[in-house]
C-alpha cells in the first residue's frame, strides 16, 4: 500500500505542469507570446502551454481562471487598471505560492507599479518600449528559428506603432490581413490560438482561417468606417471627435481612428461603448508631425475622470462611466480651444 502511495506521489511530482500565458489578444501581445513560448520550449523540452486572452479591464476575472498548478505563468502586453490593482494584486500573491510568475510589458501604467509587482512576488520584464514585441527581442536568438521570428517580431511591433511597415515590404500585405481579422474577431479565443499555434507548429505566418476572416471584416469595415465619417460630432483645426456609441464597432475603434486623423492630419477620438456604463474613448495622433502636447492634454483629461486604461502617448484608449462621458468631451473640447494649444 505503501509503495503504492509513494508510487502515485512520485507519478505526480513527475507530471509536468503546464506554463500559463495571460496575454492580451492583439498582434503585439500574440507575437511576443509566440517568442516567449517558442524559446521556452526549446529550454524545456515538450511543454504544455495554456493561452488565456485578456484586456486590461477584465484581467481579475481571467486572472479567477488560473485555477490548477503550474509551472510558469506569464503576464504579456497587459496594462494594469489602476481600478482593479487591489484585486489583481491579492489574486497574484495567491498565484506566486504556486509557480513563477512574471509580468512583461511595456505600459506605463505597469512599468509605474513595478516596485509593487516586485513585493508581491511577481518578477517583471518591464520597459518602456512602444511595443511588447520590442521587449521580447531579447528571446529571439533562443528560438527555434529566429528568422521567422523576427518577422512575427516585426508585426508585433508595426501593430503597436513601434515601427513602420512600408508598403513594398513583404510583410505589408501580412500585417493587414492579420490586423483586420483581429480587429473583426475580438473576442475569437479559438481563432486566437489557432494563429499562436500555427506560428510555433507550423511556422506559417497568416493561417487560412485568418484569410477568411479577414475578408469578412474587410467589408464589414468599409461599412463602419463610412459610418464613422458620417458621424463626427466635433471637428476643428486641432481635433475630430466621432461618436459610434450606437455601433457595435468590434474591435475596429483604433483603426477607424488612426484612419480620420492621417487622413485629416489631426488627431481624432472615437467614442464607443462598453456595456451600458462605461464609454470608450479611443485616441490616436496622425503618424506624421508632432502632437505630443495635445495628446498628452487630452490623456490627462480623461484620466482625470477616473478613466482606467492607458496606451502610448498617441495612441491610447480610456475607458470612463458613461454618465460622466458628455462631460468629459465639453472639458476636452474646452482645453483643446484654448489659445495656447
Ligand atoms: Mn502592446
């Protein structure tokens, strides 16, 4: 009986635990997973990976799904809401009992909070880069190809503006296809794992399920984005502001801005909904000329109003109580008329 036990005990012990990724489910965050994974697989031997998507404002609740041991887990591309850092921090306490855990990122709103990450047991790769994928750069030699890497690297990096992909370049025409379709399929975990799947199995870079997608939400952004110019509540010398809050915009809310304001050459917001009570105010600067005072204005702005969420200083989205919204946007267009802006 004894033997038996000890036999069971060791059988156990032996099994290997899985790694965990929480990532957030764009193409900086997927990219720098994928080389992140790939590069442990490589020191580890077979490994088990679990991929759970989140966004900053719902990280508690997929945090609540880490339920069985592990052996590593790792947080990728995730802003932290100040709003829900209690409860993160009391899940990762419990969590870092039970295997590493690591937190990778480049958002202020993390990169601030390091030192507190670190007292709870959470080691942390954190830099100020514009990009995820900028930080994992330094996995890429520990791959199993570096080279096809280095282009997954690359789309991680052009998806959060970090670098430019020029159109003659051969990763253009991938950047689109896989943008789209992700944009379109926002909350598609399925698809989301078939792409990091096919990246480290089979190292094709657009999967076919992805073509397909892509083509869909092609038509169903052209759609949107006529609607969007046709819905511009707000439009100065210095900013335009777009209201889709009675649209279900998926996940094209950043493209549709980034959109108006290199086409208008300012910046542009694009409100959305989340739910009934809380509006998304998604911002981004044109790529060429220089709008940092404004754009920095405006983010304080929003923030000030208890908006958790964050990006970069010219693209970045926060999310506030819908009740306050209107007058969120009378404060922004009343700063944005001052003399000296
Ligand atoms: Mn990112």
């Amino acid at each position: 009986m004894l033997a038996l036990i000890k036999h069971v005990i060791r059988a156990y012990a032996a099994m290997p635990r899985p790694v965990i990724f929480i990532l957030h489910g764009d193409l900086d965050g997927m990219a720098a997973t994928a080389i992140i994974a790939d590069s442990l697989r490589r020191k580890k031997g077979s490994t088990e990976f679990k991929f759970l998507f989140s966004q900053p404002h719902e990280l508690d609740k997929v945090l609540q799904q880490v339920n069985g041991d592990f052996d590593e887990l790792y947080l990728v591309d995730l802003a932290i809401d100040s709003e829900l850092w209690p409860k993160v921090a009391t899940k990762l306490v419990e969590l870092s009992r039970k295997g590493r855990v690591v937190w990778i990122d480049h958002h202020p709103s993390t990169i601030d909070l390091a030192s507190k990450l670190a007292e709870i047991g959470v080691e942390t790769v954190l830099e100020k880069t514009k990009s995820a994928a900028t930080i994992a750069r330094r996995f890429l030699s520990e791959t199993s190809d570096p080279k096809f890497y280095e282009d997954i690297l690359r789309l991680g990096e052009a998806s959060d503006l970090a670098i430019e992909i020029e159109k003659e370049d051969p990763l253009h025409h991938p950047l689109e296809v896989l943008s789209i379709a992700l944009a379109y399929k926002v909350r598609d975990e399925k698809l989301k794992r078939k792409i990091l799947a096919t990246w480290l199995n089979e190292k094709i870079i657009v999967p076919d399920e992805v073509v397909e997608a892509a083509s869909e939400g092609e038509r169903i952004f052209k759609e949107l984005y006529g609607e969007a110019t046709r819905s511009i509540i707000f439009d100065s010398e210095k900013l335009t502001i777009v209201d889709l809050r009675s649209r279900r915009v998926y996940g094209f809310a950043g493209r549709i801005a980034s959109m108006i304001a290199n086409e208008k050459g300012r910046p542009t917001i694009v409100l959305t909904r989340l739910g009934e009570a809380a509006t998304l105010i998604t911002f981004r600067a044109p790529t060429k000329g220089s709008f940092e005072t404004i754009s920095a204005t405006i983010g304080r702005t929003a923030r000030s109003h208890g908006g958790g969420g964050g990006g970069h200083p010219s693209a970045f989205t926060y999310k506030v109580p819908s009740t306050l919204a209107e007058n969120i946007l009378r404060e922004i267009i009343d700063v944005v008329n001052e003399p000296d802006m």
